[in-house]
C-alpha cells in the first residue's frame, strides 16, 4: 500500500476520508483525490514521485497552498481564456529553466481549467515531458479539465488547436478551494456535470457536491481507460462541446465553457430530436437537466447562425471533410458519433434554439 493510499484510506487527520478515483491507461496510472483537505496531500505525492525539485504555478498563496516538502519556485501565474496562448507556455517554460527543473522534476498547476490545460501542455513540452501534478481550484477543473491528459492552447482561428497528451502523476480536487467561488464559477462546472446525464453518468442532480465530482470523474476515468488519445469512446467526452466552442470563441470568451456547454447540451437534444435519434420527452429533458441547475438554454443573441456554423466547421470535433458535420448525439443506444449532419439541418436548428444575452447580463446573475 502506497504512502499516499494509506493516509487517504486509514489515516487521521484532514485527510482521511476523502474519494479516491483511479486512472489507468494503457501506459499511465494515477489517483485523483476528492474532497476537503486533499491538497494536503501534495508533499506525501512528491515524495512518492521521487521528485528533488517543483515549480508551483498558482496565483495562491499561503495558507490555501502547502509547502509541497520540496524545494521549490513560485511561478506567476496567467489565468483566463485570453492567455490560454503558446507565449503563455513558453513564459512557462522559461521560468522552469530559471527555476533549475530537470526531467527528474516536476511542475504544480494550481488554479483553473485554462491553468491546468495550460501548464499541463508547458509540462509535455518542457525536456520533452516533466511530472505534472494538478491542483484545481474551479468546479469545472475538478469535474473536467485537471482529468485525462489532454493539455491545449488556444489560437485565434479556434479554441484547443495547438495541445498534446500527457496525464498528471495525481490530480487533488480539495474542495476547500470551492468555498470562496462566485455563484458564476460554480455555474461553469455545474455545465458539464449537466451533460453527463446524457454520456453514462445519469442524473447527478440529487447528490451532493462532492458526490457530482466523484461521479464526474469516474466517468472520465472509465472512458479514458478505453480510449485515452480521442481514437473511440473518448468522443462522448465531447457531448454538447462542438457548438460550446463556437460560442466561446463568437463571444471573445465572455460566455465562460460551462456556460456555453450547457448551451451546447439543449442543441445536442434538438438536433438529436429532428434526426429522429429520440422523442419529444428525452429532448426536454435535455433543457430541463440545464435549466435545473441555473444555467443558460440559449444561445447568444448577438451571434448570427451562419458565424456559429462556420466556427463549427472549424472546430477539431466538429469537421466532417466534405460531409457535413459530426457531433455526439443522443440516441436509442445512448450517445455516440453521429457524422455528415448536414449543415442546412445544423443551421435550421440553431435558428430554432431561443436567443439571448450572456449569461452575466441575464435577469439573476451573480
């Protein structure tokens, strides 16, 4: 029994008690660590990783951050869609020469999603792949982006261009570092444990917090057992998520990824419905799984169609070479790829979907 599986498992203290998911693939396995208290666990990591030195790349700072029991650097980091960039990673990259890192090092990503993919990405590129353990401190992290090793930059043509693989030596989701979100923040995670009802997970709606991240990440985890580089099932991952980018990228990022997730999950309902994939019952539930946890079952009203479509065309997950488009879509046998959807009928939908402003500017928003 490792150090780290016995102070989780039988130890006293702030660390006992909390969820324990484990990924494995084919060539990596790694634990993430749910609940209060799990980045306490960062030193015990470390320790078994057998790393001399760290780079920790946070904007947090003491007594939210532990001394990782190594000695390390503290690298500032750029948070936010809009630095979601390559310069972003190779500032990264710099700093972990300035901070001494070898291949026998590692790296600390604690902070959101865009950090995680981020600093994920700088950790594959840096001597050609350095440790990486993440952090996250946002709900969408810890249900998503800190999970499965995929890492990606932005560029201004899309969302997620320019990425690689490379999975983290441990992900801990302390849920400590939720308590202090905007009801916003929290909104953006609760998009994709929405979407995860129509992917395997079902309905998340009556557990706890703690519980909708642990189902969330033994979801991910199952699927990328089976498939960790997108060759197969790792496609439903992407339920709801071609038309999310599109509205992020239309938007300039003023719709956060959950946010626009959710927009893309009632799409993915509607579209499934006039493919005749299912009834008239499962597409409602789509929209009312959505709007049951506040979130945003329109699109932005001042986005036309046809922006929308070619910003799909665009999308990694969305091009179909000369077909149409493909989406992961609801259906009799549950969600799968759907492919050559013609894009009249795409467009036709998306006039249908109900129109409005962002989810900042909408009546009751924090």
């Amino acid at each position: 029994m490792s150090a780290i599986r016995s102070r989780v498992e039988v130890g006293g203290g702030a660390e006992s008690g909390l969820s324990r998911v484990d990924v494995t693939s084919k060539d990596h396995h790694y634990a993430v660590h749910v609940g209060p208290g799990a980045r306490r666990l960062l030193p015990a990591v470390l320790e078994e990783l057998g790393v001399g030195r760290v780079a920790v790349v946070t904007a947090v700072r003491e007594p939210r951050l532990p001394d990782p029991g190594v000695p390390f650097t503290v690298v500032p980091v750029a948070d936010g869609e809009h630095h979601k960039t390559l310069a972003t990673v190779e500032t990264y990259c710099r700093a972990f020469v300035a901070a001494g890192l070898t291949r026998a090092d590692a790296v600390v990503a604690c902070g959101g999603g865009t950090t995680t993919d981020t600093v994920g990405l700088a950790a594959a590129l840096y001597h050609r792949g350095i440790k990486v353990v993440h952090l996250p401190t946002t709900l969408l992290a810890q249900v998503d982006a800190s999970v499965g090793g995929k890492t990606a930059v932005n560029l201004p043509e899309g969302k997620n261009l320019v990425g690689a693989y490379w999975q983290p030596s441990a992900v801990l989701c302390d849920t400590d570092f939720l308590h202090g979100l905007s009801r916003r923040e929290l909104l953006s995670g609760y998009g994709e444990i929405a979407r995860c009802a129509f992917i395997g997970a079902g309905d998340l709606r009556g557990l706890g917090l703690r519980e909708q991240i642990v189902a969330s990440v033994r979801l991910k985890a199952s699927v990328v057992a089976r498939d960790e580089r997108d060759q197969g099932v790792r496609h439903l991952l992407n339920y709801g998520h071609t038309l999310a980018h599109a509205v992020e990228r239309a938007t300039d990022y003023t719709w956060r990824h959950g946010e626009a997730v959710a927009a893309g999950t009632v799409f993915a309902g509607l579209l499934a419905g006039r493919l005749g994939r299912i009834g008239t019952d499962r597409v409602t539930l789509h929209r009312e799984m959505v709007e049951s946890f506040g979130l945003p079952t329109w699109r932005p009203a001042d986005v036309p169609v046809p922006v929308l479509v070619e910003l799909m065309r665009r999308d990694k997950k969305g091009r179909d070479t000369d077909t149409g488009l493909t989406f992961v879509l609801d259906g009799p046998d549950g969600a799968e790829l759907v492919t050559g959807v013609d894009e009249r009928l795409v467009a036709s939908v998306l006039a249908d979907l109900p129109t409005g402003p962002a989810p900042a500017a909408a009546p009751g928003a924090p």
